[in-house]
C-alpha cells in the first residue's frame, strides 16, 4: 500500500506511539447532546479503559477516534478530535485509511461467513493485496499474536461461524491487526463471552499494547482494574475522572466516581 | 440477597463489638490486678474464649465479603483495614488475658509503693483511655480522633522505658521482692505493647478515611477529602 496516498493519517515510518487527543468535544444526535465538551488525552502504546453507566457516552466517545458516529442519523460534533495532532475530522481526511489505522473490536463477534483464512485476510484483500505469499504470512503473523494460530493452523479453510465465541472474537481481533492498525477500539469485546475466553482476550490486550495504543469500553470493573493502565470515567456525556487506573479504583477523588464503582449507583 | 452495604454494616457492627470486648476485658485485667481479685481475673481468662471467636467470625466475614462483593475504593480499604483491626484487637485480648493470668499465679497482691513508683496505673488508664480514643474514631470513622492515640501512647513508651532503670535500682535494694519485680516488668511490656497496637489500628482507621499510609512514618495532622 502507497504510503503517498492522499489522506494518510498516521505515518507509522515515524513512530508507533499514537497519541489521541480531543479538545472541546459535544456530540449531538439532533437537539440531544450526547457529549457535553470533553478535553481528554488518552497516552499512547497504553490500555485505556471508558466506564460508566450506560447512556453516559462512553461507546460515542470511543467510536468517535474512527468516525464510526458519521453513520448515525443526526450526528453533529463540536471540538476536535486529534490523532497525533492531526484533526481526524478536518474535510481532507480519508476515512477508509482512518479506519485502516484505528481498528475496531466489537461487542458480538462478527466473522464473516468466510473461511478463517479469509476472515483475516479480508482486509487486506479490500487493499488490492492479492499475493499469496504475503497474505499467509500475515494471517499466521496475526492469528499468532491473537493465540489463536495453534488451535486452528490446521483448518484455516474451515468456515469461520464453527469457531467457538471466544475464538471467534480473537479471530476477528486478527482481522483488526491484519492490517495493521496503530490504535485499537474495543467496545465491551468480552461481553458476550465466557470467564474462560474472557480471560484469553484480556491476556491478549496486555499484550497487544506493547504494541498499539488500546481504548476499550467495559461494564466489567473487575476487567478494567485487571487490563488497564488508565480509567476514565464517564457520566451523562460527561468526563468525570480520569485518572490511573490503581488510583481509580483504590482511591477516587471524586465521589460520583466512588459511588458507581463500588455499585452505589448507575 | 445480602446486600454490599448491609454485609458492611454487619462487618461494622462485629469490628464495634470487638472494640468493646478487648477493651471490656482490659478493664476488667486492671481491676483484678489492683485489688488482686482472682474471680474477676479468672473471668477475663474464660472470656478470651469469645474473643478468639469473635477473631475468627471477623475474618472469615471479611474473606466472604471479598468474595461476594468484589470491593474497590473505600469499600476495599474498610475491609482491608478492618482485617488488620481485628487481628491488633485480639492481641490486645491475649494481653488482658496474659495480666489476668499472672494475677492467678502469684499469691501475694503487689506492694502499692512499688505500683506507684512503676506509674503503672497510669499505664492502664493511657491504655484504656487510648481504647476509648479508638473506638469513638471507629465508630466516627473519624482520622483526627485516630491520630490522638499517637500522643498518648508516648506516655506509654516513656514509661516503658523509665521501668527497666528503676526496677534495676528496686531489686538490688529488695532483691526479695524479685518475683514482684519480674511481674510488674512483665505487665509493663503489656501495656506498651497494647499501646502500640492501638497506634496500629489508629493507623487502620486513618487508612480507611483517608487513603493515606501512615505507619512507618513520622505522625502528620493533615486532612483530606473528596471532591464533590
């Protein structure tokens, strides 16, 4: 892929620590403020984890460092939102290689009805990337770094959908880093699965941020003590705390805070 | 379905409870030592019972309500805080009950001259006044009332430290009265140590409030809270 292409946001030949910033930040859907003006600077090749209760804008405000909110009917922003100090919302942008570089885990696994070599490979291939040798060697490279390489080296032709749920999210977590992102967005990716998958990925994201910087939104405090350095904490649209995750979770300085993360509220 | 906030109320109620035994049973330890009565110190013996299982009740509640609930923040500290109270408390009930013990072993009540001199009333009423700090500044949950032992458990110490001197000086002028000696030097230790356990719970108290580590440290008198 041409690195010269118009609209590249992250020229990863610099350095692999990205950094996201926003400044000002109101999110509207229609007259609804979703975000009510958020000055937030998320440290690169760290995990960062978003919890608050839900409705409080923490799955907008994580979806807005890939321009993922542009689909929904009404949105509007104020502020800016920085990728290395570049406004990813300016006109010149293009957001297909935004989202190239800020890849995006979700909720539910999501493999396509393809083969898990395809899976992987799918985004490269939507790159024009069509060597063969270059293509196995990043699916292996990214079922690898997911662990996932061991359990299904022998049936990469084998559809994707006869994966275990757990399997399937590490899948489709190769699939994110097949492409090599530098920031990865993951919104409550081990929700749907069980303690024991659970455990895997969050083994995998503490890998992975030596690596790419993580933002991971969670509803699970237990997971966002274990997983991140970094907690912010987020209520009606606003950014109440944010601070150290060890500090966060031992001692808060606000009491909102206190309140939700001990279970008194929201 | 117990409740995080009815399992701590509960966890309260036991650390009070534990608070006002140790405390019950030093009373009575100085009451049988100064009028060398044998009835009250036997019962000091037979209530240590309880407190062992008190002891016992607290910390298997504590390991359930980490368990169950998954403590962080202020929730996590009190828990945290409240296992290490427990765990000063008892030993300050084997101290009640060591003194209760030497009562029943010698015959003979100790002479007042040498109570006096040893200033060892006024060890039991630091201590037991140290107790009542405690317990107003648990029940509070109030650091400031917690930090005032540190003061008082200075007189302990000084105390503490004058006795070697002047029983040295005592046992060669009535080298008879050894075992009396020995005996009082023994409760005197207790006492000190009994301060220094509620300087440790003081310290619990004011990591609970405050989130502040201060034992190992010289004693500060500062105040913190949260944002609204």
């Amino acid at each position: 892929m041409s690195k010269k292409e118009k609209g590249i946001v992250i020229d990863k030949s610099i350095k692999r620590k990205h950094k996201l910033e926003t400044k000002g930040v109101k999110v509207f859907y229609d007259d609804f403020m979703a975000i009510k003006g958020i000055d937030m600077t998320i440290k690169a090749n760290k995990v960062t984890a978003f919890i608050g209760p839900s409705g409080c804008g923490k799955s907008t405000f994580l979806r807005l460092f890939n321009r993922m909110n542009d689909y929904v009917d009404g949105f509007r922003l104020e502020g800016e939102v920085r990728i290395d100090g570049e406004n990813i919302y300016k006109k010149k942008i293009n957001v297909e290689q935004l989202r190239k570089q800020v890849g995006m885990v979700f909720q539910k696994p999501n493999p396509f009805p393809k083969s898990i070599f395809e899976n992987v490979a799918y985004g490269l291939r939507i790159q024009g990337i069509n060597d063969k040798r270059y293509l196995s060697e990043k699916v292996e490279d990214s079922l690898k770094q997911v662990a996932l390489w061991d359990e299904v080296k022998d049936d990469l032709n084998k559809s994707a959908i006869a994966l275990s749920g757990g399997q399937q999210q590490r899948l489709c977590i190769a699939r994110t880093l097949a492409v090599e992102p530098s920031i990865i967005l993951m919104d409550e990716p081990t929700s749907a699965l069980d303690p024991l998958s659970t455990a895997k990925i969050e083994e995998l994201i503490y890998e992975l941020k030596e690596k790419y910087s993580i933002v991971i939104v969670t509803h699970n405090m237990q997971q966002a003590g274990r997983i991140s350095d970094y907690t912010a904490f987020f209520y009606l649209g606003e950014l109440i705390e944010y601070d150290r995750t060890k500090k966060l979770f031992t001692n808060p300085e606000k009491q909102q805070t206190e309140n939700y993360i001990t279970g008194r509220f929201g | 379905m117990i409740s995080l906030d009815q399992h701590r109320e509960a966890l309260n109620q036991s650390g009070v409870e534990m608070l006002s035994l140790c405390r019950k049973q030093l009373e009575n330890a100085r009451d049988a030592f100064f009028t060398h009565d044998s009835d009250l110190a036997e019962e000091v013996i037979r209530t240590e019972n309880r407190v062992n299982a008190l002891d016992l009740k607290i910390d298997r509640d504590c390991e359930r309500f980490i368990a169950l609930h998954n403590p962080v923040a202020s929730d996590l500290r009190f828990v945290l805080a409240l296992r290490k109270i427990n765990f000063d408390l008892e030993r300050v009930g084997d101290h009640a009950y060591g003194i209760s013990k030497y009562i029943i072993e010698v015959d003979t009540p100790i002479e007042d001259r040498l109570l006096e001199i040893m200033r060892v009333e006024e060890m039991f009423e630091s201590a037991l006044s140290m107790l009542d700090d405690i317990t107003d500044a648990y029940i509070e949950a109030d650091a400031k009332l917690a930090r005032k032992v540190f003061k008082k458990d200075k007189v302990l110490n000084k105390i503490n430290m004058k006795s070697f001197k002047i029983i040295s000086t005592e046992v060669r002028i009535n080298p008879e009265s050894i075992d009396q000696f020995l005996l009082l030097f023994s409760v005197i230790k207790k006492l000190e140590r009994i301060g220094d356990l509620v300087t440790n719970i003081a310290e619990e108290i004011i990591f609970f409030r405050e989130a502040e580590v201060v034992k190992h440290r010289k004693k500060k008198t500062f105040k913190r809270g949260k944002e609204e």
